[in-house]
C-alpha cells in the first residue's frame, strides 16, 4: 500500500523556535496512529501547528466554545450509521481531514503535566488522527477503546502511558504554570 501522504502547515512559525524538528516529527506520530488503526487504503491528512488564537476562533465557530483547546480534529466524512459507503477505486486516496494543534495550550499541558514537549505533541496528534479515522471518547465504551489503542501507538513510540499521568483539573490547566519561553 502507499504510503500516507501527510501535509503539515506552520500557522504559528513559534513552533519551529521551539521545535525544529516539528513538521517531519508530527507526520511519524500521525502515521503511528494510521498504521495501528487506519483504513487499509491510500490516505491523505493535513496536520496545522497553529497558535491558541486560530484553534480560538475555529473552537468558537465549530463547536460554540469560545476558549482555545489543545487539539481539533475535522474529519473531511462523516457517515451516518448503516449508509452505504462512498464508492472509491482501491487507488484513490481517501481524504481524513486536518488535526489543528494549539502550541501555547499543548505546551502549557505538558509543563502542568510533567511531559515533553514531543510526547505531548505526539499524543495530541495520536488522538486527533485517530478521531479522523473514527474513533470518538463521547461514549464510555469507546472511550476506553480509543484510550487503549492511543496508548498502544504511543508505546510503540516509546511514549509513557498518557492516561496514567497525573491529571490536573481543566480549571487548572492554563493558570497553575507560566508558558515556556519563548526564544
């Protein structure tokens, strides 16, 4: 099969200050998560290393919460349950959608949290792409599905447990650390 064509856009060029490596380290998280759980076919995704302002606004227009958020997935298909497939020839490569990442939120989560930068990202970008492909967390069952399946990928990236971490309250998230410098 083909390998998953993967585009990243640098909304925010902070990201590249504090993680050069960001574009060719988010596309080996994102195919991580294709490869574990993704549809058997061409693929193509686009990840965006935005800023708290954009993830915001579109937070805001998509979801009617304004308050930026680590990571938004939009998945370019949504089926309803028992409709029948969209026909494509086994070639063509089905489009996912985009994974939009918050650089302050996600590097505020991981000082609160005890992580680097990089294992943060990755599990952001883990969850998003796994919300592309179908997985959701809004139901118990599910949730528990999709938390066992992110860790899975992510100790095949040798990244802890997320789900182990200690956990703050969401209150608590923005306001108990200072953000990292920014160089």
């Amino acid at each position: 099969m083909r390998e998953p064509e993967i585009e990243v856009a640098i909304r925010n060029p902070t990201w590249l200050a504090v993680f050069p490596e960001a574009s060719p380290f988010a596309k080996g998280a994102a195919r991580a998560a294709l490869e574990a759980a993704g549809p058997k076919r061409p693929v193509e995704l686009s990840l965006v290393l935005a800023d708290d302002e954009l993830v915001q606004a579109l937070n805001r227009e998509y979801r009617g919460v304004d308050s930026p958020t680590n990571v938004l997935a939009f998945a370019a298909h949504e089926s309803a349950p028992g409709a029948t497939p969209w026909p494509l020839s086994d070639d063509c490569p089905l489009l996912l959608g985009d994974v939009v990442l918050a650089l302050e939120t996600i590097r505020d989560e991981a000082a609160h949290q005890d992580k680097t930068l990089a294992d943060h990202l990755s599990h952001l970008i883990v969850h998003g792409v796994l919300h592309l492909v179908g997985f959701d967390h809004d139901r118990h069952g599910e949730a528990a599905k999709m938390r066992a399946l992110e860790t899975r990928v992510l100790a095949r990236l040798g990244i802890a447990a997320p789900y182990r971490a200690r956990r703050y309250p969401k209150a608590a998230r923005r306001t108990v650390a200072p953000a990292l410098p920014v160089p």
